[in-house]
C-alpha cells in the first residue's frame, strides 16, 4: 500500500541537540507537510512544500528548519532542541490534482527534549 | 491568515444519541472545510469534507453543514457508537492551500 512513512517513531533527546526527523512517501504526491500536535492545541503547520523547489513557513517555523530532498523525501530538523519542542509531530501529503485537498498523515514522531 | 475556532474541547454522549460540534473561521476567501477523526495513538483521517458550494453534506451517520454568511461549520454525528469514540479536528483553508485545523474535540460515546 502507497504511504508516508516517518522515523524515527519515537526519539528522546536532550536540550542543545540538532535533530532530523525524516519523511518518505510512496504515494506520488507532489506537496508535503509537517504539522506538530500539542495536547489541547490541535494541528499546527510548522512548514510545507508544494514541490520540490517549494518551501514555506507555517504558523510555528521558528527554531524548525526543513529540506525537500525530492518530491518523495521532506525532512524537518530542529537544530538546537528545546523543551517546549516536546510534541507529537506529523508529516502529511496531498496531490494537487485531486479534487479534495484531503491529507495523508504518517503515524507520527514523538519526540522528547529534556 | 485563516483562524479556526472549534466547540467543545470535550463531549460526553450517551450510546444512541447525537453529537454536534462546531468550528468558525476568519477568512471569507476559505472554501474548504474536512473533518479529521483521531483514534487513540493513530493517525488523523479523512471522514467528510464539503466545499463551499455546498451547503449540507452526508455519509451515512455523519453529516457537515456549513453556513458561508456566518462563516460557520458543524459536524453531526447520528446514533453515535462506542467506536465514534475519538478526538475529531475540523480544518479551513482556500483551495490549493495549506489545511488550518481547529484545536480539536474529544468524543467520548459511552454505552
């Protein structure tokens, strides 16, 4: 079955650390997402990418850089962790040429920053 | 850029009854209104979505309504079940655009 596949699926690390979290999809869709989930906050966009010369901030992009390495691959780092950077985050993917802009999430990354 | 509210946080229903909840937005230019189910520790999914051309829609026991003037939109969920149990998210964008979400409500159907 097509998907979007995240790793690492769950990551502790410590305050000061760079990290990547990656994202691949076999769906053949051209636009990518990465949200982050909070208790209580919902679903914020931290970036996303039309394609693959395409990046643009979100609501949250501060302390969030992030690479489109090729229309399959959206990878999001952080590149000195916090910890108010603890949260559950989601990459998505949609297809231009549908008529609804319906989202495919991954199963999530959950990262913890100590 | 686009701001959407949801109500509640959190609904309680008995096994049978009907649940409603409701989510405004901010920009009028926005004609595209999901619904995402979150099941406990899985990923959120797709369950009904209308356009703004399109005032009421159904799918079997859930239906989305929308009213443009008032820039609102409901989510109706009929005879619920213990497997309507989730946090349900409603989203706004215009199309072609990046989904805003709502902060999400939790369902809890008990038998």
């Amino acid at each position: 079955d097509a998907d979007v596949t995240q790793t690492p699926r769950n990551r502790i690390t410590k305050t000061g650390k760079r990290i990547m979290l990656e994202c691949s999809q076999t769906k053949g869709h051209d636009r990518m997402y990465w949200y982050r989930q909070d208790p209580g906050l919902g679903l914020r966009l931290i970036y996303y990418s039309f394609d693959v010369k395409d990046i643009n901030k979100g609501e949250i992009s501060d302390g969030y850089s992030v690479s489109r390495q090729a229309q399959a691959k959206f990878s999001l780092s952080l590149e000195s962790a916090i910890p108010n950077q603890t949260a559950l985050y989601f990459c998505a993917t949609s297809d231009r040429f549908r008529e609804t802009g319906e989202l495919f999430f991954g199963e999530g990354s959950r990262l913890t920053v100590l | 850029g686009e701001n959407v509210e949801q109500h509640p946080s959190t609904l309680s229903v008995q096994e049978g009854d009907s649940a409603v909840i409701k989510c405004t937005y901010s920009d009028s230019a926005s004609n595209y209104f999901p619904w995402y189910k979150q099941e406990l520790g899985k990923r959120p999914q797709l369950i009904i979505d209308i356009r703004s051309n399109v005032g009421e829609k159904k799918d079997q026991r859930i239906a989305v309504t929308l009213n443009k003037t008032a820039k609102h939109f409901s989510l109706h969920i009929t005879e619920t079940q213990p497997e309507d149990s989730a946090v349900y998210f409603c989203a706004a964008s215009l199309s072609g655009y990046a989904l805003n979400f709502g902060k999400g409500t939790s369902l809890l159907v008990t038998p």
